[in-house]
C-alpha cells in the first residue's frame, strides 16, 4: 500500500482490537454512528461499490437474510466508498431494508481505520466485521475481492458471541 | 479462480430428502441452489443438463431452493409449486417448466403448469394458498444460507463452493476434476 496513513501491519483488524468509531452519512440528510448501536452487535460489510450487475449480489443477499441476522440482535451497516444520492438510488433499486455508509469524504477513511482500504483501486476490500456490543470487534474477514462472501461466517460469528453471553 | 483454503463448505449434506437426479453413488454430486426467476438460474439450467449429459452416470444432481423473494416476487411461491409437485412424484418436470416459462409464474399460471403434467392441480393450487410447503422452501434457503450461498445459482462439487465460472466448458472441467 502506498498510502502513509494505512497500518503498517495490514489486513483488517483483528479479533480483540477496539472497533473504531466512526459517523458516516446514510441518506443525502442523515448519518449514522458505530456508538449508537452499543449493547448489540454490529455486522460491519465493506464491499467495493454499488451497482453490481448480478442478482443476489451481496447487499441484496444480505437484505434476505436480514431477519436472521435480526434474531441475534445485530445490525447490519453496509459501507462503501459511493456517495450517500449513489447508495440512495442503489438501494432503492434493491429495495435494501438496512443503512448503506458512504465512506466518500475523506475518501475510504473509515475503510483504513479498519486495514480494509485498496489504494490502488480508490475502493474498500470486501470485508467483513463483526463488532460485539461493547464495540469490541470479534471477527474479520477479507474475501478475494471478486467473490462474495456469503453469510455463513457471519452468523457462526453471532453464534459465538451468543454462545459466549450464555455460557 | 483458485481454491482458498476456507473455501465455503455445504453445511448440510445431501440426503434422502433432497431433489436428486442421477445415482446417489454417482462420484460426483452437483448440489445447485437456485431461483426459478432468477435469469441467470434460467441460464445454468440447460447448462447443467448438458454437463448431465456428459458425465452421465458419474454425475447426480441436487437442486435446493434459494428464492431471492425481495428481488423476485414469484420465487418463493414457484419454489413451493415444485415442491408440491414433487409430493406427486415430479419434481423434476415442474422445475424444466418454471425454468422454461420464467416470465409467467403468476399462481394461476403455476397451477396450469400442473395441469400440464398431469398432477392433481386442485392439490397444487390448494398447497399454494396454504402455504403447505414454505417451511420445506425456507429449510432450503437457511441451509444455503448457513453454507455460503452468495448468490443464484450457487453450486457446490462434492461438498464444496464451486467459485469459478459455470459456463459449461469450465463446469465440466471442474465435475471432470472431482470424479477422478
């Protein structure tokens, strides 16, 4: 990476570290705050831009799954580096029931906070944290940039942060 | 593309009650999660008929459901007319027909299909709006869910995401790989 700001190490931050917090705009007049969700988790997904041209592509998966990530009490941020009219437009196309981030300005900073910033391309990796309530993150992951990830690590993620506040 | 080591995995295997076509000691096993409105489920479809044709015996295919119900109002509702299809024994023929006429899956037009095939449509359409077989299309789509579905159609090769392209040279190639 060719930027100085990136973390010397590399990749996503890892389980244990402090998620770092962050306010983004979610609609052209709105943004939204890691700390307001605090007491449940969060399911932080970067992903490289809106406008995929598949069906089922990863927003629009999660936006089905979504109930099922609502069962654990998390709550789904979808980040990328478009702009709140962009996100606006994409989700209503695909009618998503979750906030979209736009990472716009400064350009991929939140990405960076959390090691998931692609330099070369101007646009976040595709990845994936989940961020227990205490704003701990407890899992990340980085997909091949070309393939979605799915969900299913996800939601062994929340079974083990469940499991952990049961036992 | 090439295997990554934490490539996604099928979380539940196949078994007795899945839609199979081909042997089950077939070496290799196909499992598809698809959308019967999905126009790239449309596309595999002929796709893995001919990779059906090309390995023959060697080959058993499974088809689980994955409805993408907020993108493709029909989706769930054709899922559940293959499903009660396949309780009259023809699964199969109720999914070449949805996948034939993706454009008209109206519940009426669902019915007619039935018709068609000679199953007892009174039952089908009955099933439809009772909602008989949601829990058996949901059951589908949360084990897609929880193996690492990520979009339609998504295959698996003996238990494993197939990542790389599904046209049918590559396809082949890969079925090919996994029967050796």
């Amino acid at each position: 990476m060719t930027d100085k700001t990136a973390r010397p190490t590399g990749g996503p931050l890892p389980p244990g570290t402090r998620a770092p917090d962050f306010t983004l705009p979610s609609t052209p007049g709105q943004t939204v705050s890691l700390h307001d969700f605090r007491g449940r988790p969060v399911i932080l997904a970067f992903y490289p831009a809106d406008w995929s041209p598949v069906c089922g592509d990863q927003m629009a998966l999660y936006n089905e799954i979504l109930p099922e990530f609502e069962r654990y009490g998390a709550a789904l941020l979808g980040v990328s580096v478009d702009g709140a009219w962009c996100h606006k437009a994409f989700s209503e196309n695909r009618k998503l029931r979750f906030p979209l981030l736009a990472d716009f300005e400064p350009k991929g900073a939140v990405a960076r906070g959390y090691g998931v910033y692609r330099a070369a391309e101007g646009t976040t990796e595709r990845a994936l944290f989940v961020i227990d309530g205490a704003g701990v993150v407890r899992w990340s992951y980085v997909s091949p940039i070309g393939v979605n990830p799915g969900a299913d690590g996800i939601l062994r993620a929340l079974d083990a942060l469940d499991a952990k506040k049961k036992g | 593309m090439t295997k990554h080591r934490d490539v996604a995995a099928l979380a539940i295997p196949v078994d007795a009650h899945d839609h199979a076509a081909g042997r089950p000691d077939a070496p290799v096993t196909l499992v598809e999660y698809g959308d019967f409105e999905c126009p790239h489920c449309r596309k595999a479809w002929p796709i893995v008929k001919a990779v059906q044709h090309r390995l023959g015996t060697r080959l058993r295919v499974i088809f689980r459901h994955f409805p993408l119900k907020e993108l493709h109002e029909h989706a769930e509702h054709a899922a559940e007319a293959a499903e009660a299809a396949a309780v009259q024994g023809k699964f199969w023929e109720m999914h070449d027909r949805l996948f034939e006429r993706q454009f008209a899956l109206e519940d009426e037009q669902l019915t007619e299909y039935a018709q068609d095939l000679g199953l007892d449509a009174a039952r089908v359409a009955q099933a439809l709006a009772a909602h008989t077989y949601k829990p058996n299309v949901r059951e589908d789509f949360m084990s897609g869910v929880r193996s690492g579905v990520n979009g339609t159609p998504t295959f698996f090769i003996n238990g494993l995401r197939h990542d790389g392209s599904w046209d049918e040279e590559p396809l082949a190639a890969a079925l090919e790989q996994a029967a050796r």
